[in-house]
C-alpha cells in the first residue's frame, strides 16, 4: 500500500510539473520493490497478480544488494546464494521482527532506511542475537506448553494454553507450532497486567476471527478481532473457563457439521530417481511461493530410508532410496523428534515408507544438489 501511494504521489508530481520546477530528479522507484517484496510475503500476502509481480521483481531488485541492511542481514544469516521468498519469510523477516519481539522495535525501521554501512552491521548482528534470544524463549514456552496440552485427557476442537510469565512476544509463533502439532485452532496467552494477552492460529475451515469477534460480543472478552487465520484477544482472568467453553463448543460444532480432518494437498508422485535438478529448475519457474501459490508438493510411494539420525536439538535427517534401491534422495523434516513423524524416520526398520514434502535446491557448502523438505510419512497399509 505504501509503494502504490508512493507511485501514485509520483505521477501526481510529474503531472503538474513540480518536479521541473524545483529541478528534482525523479527517483526510479522499482529500486524500492525489495522492500516491497520483504513486507508482502512476511505479511503473508496471497502471491497473486500484482503482488506476485511485486515479489517476483523485487527478488531481482534484491539480488543486486542496493540496499544496505538487507545486504548486512543477509550477510550475519549467512545467506549465500540467490534470494528466494523463503529467504524473506523465513530467514529476513524474523530477524526483522525480532526487535519487536524481545528487543527494540524501532531496529527493523532503522536498518532497512539506513545508508550507513557500518550502522547497518551493528544493528544487524543485534537483531540477529535478538533473533537467538527469541527462539531460545519459543522453546521454553513451547515446551511448557506442549506439556500443557498433553497433561489433559484428550484434545478437543481446540488447544487454549496460558502461562503467567510467557513473552508475549512469542505466543503467536507458539500457536502457530501448536495448530501445526494438533491439527485444531490453538490459542495461546501470556499475562499483562493482570490480563491475558492472547494469539491465536486457525486450521483451514475454521474462521478463527469471526469466533474471537462473537466471544467479545457474548462479553467474555476485553477486546480482540482477527481474520479467518489469525487473531489476538485480551481476556479476564475470570472468565477463561467461560471463553475456552464458548470456543470448544463453537469449534465443535463447526468440525462435525463440515466434516473438518488434517488433510494434506499432494501435486504428484515422484521417484527418489526422479527428484533432478532439471526437475527442481523448472519447479523454481512457477515460484515465487508463498501464500496462494503454494510450493508444489510430492509423494515418495513405498520408498525407504537408508539411514536417518537427529540433528540439530529435535530435526531428523535421513537418505531416501526407491523400493528398487535406486536413486538416492536427501531428506529432512524439522522439528518432529518427539511426534509420530520423527519416531517412524528414526525407528523405520528398513520397512517401506510413504513420504510427502517438497523439494529445494541444495547449496549447503557451495554444493548444488536436491533435497526434500518432509511435512508427513506414514507406513503402507
């Protein structure tokens, strides 16, 4: 929105010659585009028609590293190769917004304005310790959380966790994590004087913000709103068992009567043998992806893993082969040690696997390769 008042600003200029009177030059503002392009895939935006063009063009822009604190942030995450909107999301943008998580907010700002080179790499290296930091909190909220969950006899249409001291610049990530682990709308609050301050992630089919809306019209909320997706809320105290019974019962409700389950898109069935680098060039064609083009996702039918180990604190890694034993594919899926997904990887026995994920390019140490991102395994019936 930004970028188009801009442009629009500048056309006005140029239409009633006030550029020619005060001898300004116009500035090119495609040079701009990768901010543009930063702020719509972090933002989540559909990639779709001008925002796909906006994408699109500013990874070009950004490849050429014109600006100086995306170029000093790229540099402290080690980012080493052509930019992609995984970059952006996943890489750029938490750092980004790390400051305003669990630092100073006016950072991000700071960096991708600035001019000054050496300001840019300080404040870089600090959003990106505030980045460490920031996961480091995650995972104990996290952690506590999950733990918090399965201290219930079961879980319903929905998970509501809250913990006095948790950062309430994480909870929204942490109800992202749960509602990828459960498969339900989850909710998770952190204490502000004496309220709790809530974030909340939905499943596809539940219109989360809606549900918020009608919560603090019924009056069991301070305030709160949200889309389909997402929302936040502000609760009292006294009434969180009134609110979680409100949501449980709405969630219910709308689960059994459109017959809501986990279900996963699959775009084809490849071959360990058939996941190439030709096939990942013209896989990048389609890009770039993100929300509304998303990455395309294959299925490995009756593959098995040569070997598999844990990296990192909780991501298993393994090799791939086909039923026949040939061709050769690396894997990874990321934090699922401690769910079904990780113990089938770590404990598969040799037995054939059904695996579906994606795939990415593999330039990890200058090497070019393939490589699969799992999302789910499951064994042959």
């Amino acid at each position: 929105v930004a970028f188009l008042v801009c442009v629009a600003l500048l056309r006005e200029l140029r239409n009633r010659g006030w550029l020619e009177k005060k001898g300004v030059r116009a500035p090119d503002l495609r040079n701009w585009l990768d901010l543009v392009a930063l702020g719509t895939v972090c933002d989540v935006v559909p990639l779709r028609g001008l925002n796909r063009a906006f994408v699109t063009q500013g990874l070009k822009v950004m490849k050429h590293r014109s600006n100086i604190g995306i170029t000093s942030l790229a540099d402290i995450a080690g980012v080493n190769e052509v930019p992609s909107a995984y970059h952006l999301g996943y890489v750029l943008g938490p750092r980004v917004n790390a400051g305003g998580r669990v630092g100073e907010s006016f950072l991000g700002a700071t960096l991708l304005s600035g001019e000054n080179a050496a300001e840019a790499q300080d404040i870089a290296r600090r959003l990106d310790d505030y980045n460490r930091e920031r996961k480091a909190i995650e995972d104990i909220v996290l952690d506590q959380a999950i733990s918090a969950v399965e201290g219930r006899s079961k879980v319903g249409s929905m998970v509501l966790v809250g913990g006095e001291d948790w950062h309430p610049g994480v909870i929204g990530i942490v109800a992202s994590r749960l509602k990828d682990r459960y498969h339900v709308p989850s909710l998770v609050m952190g204490m502000v004087d004496g309220v709790y301050k809530g974030s909340a992630r939905s499943v596809r089919g539940i219109d989360l913000g809606d549900a918020i809306i009608a919560a603090r019209q019924a009056g069991l909320l301070i305030n709160g709103g949200g889309h389909h997706m997402a929302a936040g809320f502000t609760l009292d105290p006294e009434k969180l068992e009134a609110f979680e019974a409100f949501l449980e019962e709405r969630f219910a409700k709308i689960i059994a009567e459109n017959d809501i389950r986990p279900t996963i898109t699959v775009d084809g069935a490849l071959h360990a043998k058939g996941a190439t680098l030709d096939l990942i060039d013209s896989l990048e064609k389609l890009g770039p992806f993100g929300a509304g083009n998303a990455e395309p996702r294959f299925a490995f039918v009756d593959c098995r893993a040569v070997k598999a180990d844990v990296v990192g604190q909780d991501h298993v890694r393994c090799i791939l082969t086909g039923s026949n034993g040939q061709g050769r594919l690396k894997a990874i899926a990321f934090r699922c040690l401690d769910n079904d997904m990780g113990q089938t990887l770590i404990k598969h026995g040799g037995r054939p696997l059904h695996v579906l994920g994606h795939l990415r390019r593999d330039s990890w140490q200058g090497r070019d390769g393939v490589q699969l991102i799992i999302d789910d395994v499951a064994l042959p019936v």
